[in-house]
C-alpha cells in the first residue's frame, strides 16, 4: 500500500505520513516509493500513542451564482457610480464558448460582467 492509499485508509492527510515517517513508521522504500503494512502501522501508531485526527473534507462548492448580478445595477460600479448613472444596467447575454453556452450579466455602459447560472 502507498502513501496515498495509506492515507485514505486511516482518513487522514498524505503529508501526516510523511511526517510519521520521519519519526519512524514502519515501512519498505521501492525505487522512489514507500510501502506500507497497515497492521504494522496501526501497531506503530498505537505504540507511540500516535492520536489520528480524522480529515474533514468541505463539501463541494455549490457553483451558484453571485446575487448581487442578479440585481438590475452592476455591483462593481455601484458604489463608485459614474456620470450621469448610479451603476450600469444589467442585460443578459448569452454565449457559447468552446462548444457550451454561458450566460453573462453585463453592465451597459460601464462593461462589467460576470457569468451566471440559471
């Protein structure tokens, strides 16, 4: 078993094994790879009273969109405004870019823009 997988068996990160290496833990080098038995590990671990805190993952990323795009004024110029408009108005435009479509929010006439996801 590889680092990798060693790693993903005790859920925790790949650089806690190097770090376990480096104090020790039981395993074979192969060319440029380190291999591991996972009960002499576990033993190890146990040995040197080793306390594993479990990897917490984030949760994936909702792709969602910007509210303040949804808005009828361009939120980057809002606050700054320019002459004669407190903020560009918003259009959307939609494009089709390497074979998908993208729909943009675009603020008329300062040009701002942001993709947003219907």
């Amino acid at each position: 078993m590889d680092r990798n997988e060693l790693a993903e068996e005790l859920n925790v990160f790949p650089w806690d094994v190097d770090d376990w290496l480096l104090w020790g833990c039981p395993a074979e080098k192969f060319l440029s790879q380190w291999n591991f038995n996972v009960p002499d590990v576990k033993k190890w671990l146990k040995k040197n009273k080793f306390k594993i805190k479990p990897t917490t993952k984030p949760p994936p990323k909702d792709p969602g969109s910007d509210n303040d795009w949804l808005n009828k004024r361009c939120p980057q110029c809002q606050e700054k405004g320019f002459l004669g408009e407190k903020a560009g108005l918003l259009c959307t435009l939609g494009e089709i870019i390497m074979g998908r479509w993208y729909f943009r929010r675009v603020g008329y006439p300062c040009g701002h823009s942001m993709e947003i996801i219907t």
